[in-house]
C-alpha cells in the first residue's frame, strides 16, 4: 500500500457548510483515508494509490459541485 498525501485547490467552498458539504461527497470513497478542506479551497488528501487515483478523487468532487482549479 502506498499511501499518496496532496493539496488540491478547488472551487465552489464558501462556507463551513460547503466544507461539510465536501466531506459528505467523498465520505465513502474507498481509498480514501482523509479529506480536509479549508474556507480558501484547499483540500489535503491522503489516498492509498492501489485502491484510487487522483483523477477519481477529483471527478467525485466534480459531481458534487467542486471544481479542481488550475493555475497556469
């Protein structure tokens, strides 16, 4: 098992709610160890690469209306 830790900036938090509402998202996820966001859009996530990928993680976050944003 390797456990994979990264932030992700996403759009779409504006409150503690939405922030619960996030956590509720990506509540079951398998793989998933940890989730925590912040009010500035910052969510620290902590994975086991053998049972989900980043690209997973963001498209679940996408269905329940957080955006990844992009910084070029």
């Amino acid at each position: 098992m390797a456990t994979v830790s990264e932030t992700i900036q996403v759009s779409g938090i504006r409150c503690e709610k939405c922030v619960m509402r996030l956590a509720k998202t990506l509540e079951g996820v398998a793989g998933l160890e940890s989730a925590n966001a912040n009010l500035m859009g910052q969510v620290q996530l902590s994975y086991d690469d053998e049972r989900t990928t980043r690209d997973a993680l963001v498209e679940t976050m996408a269905r329940g209306g957080f955006r990844e944003q992009l910084f070029v």
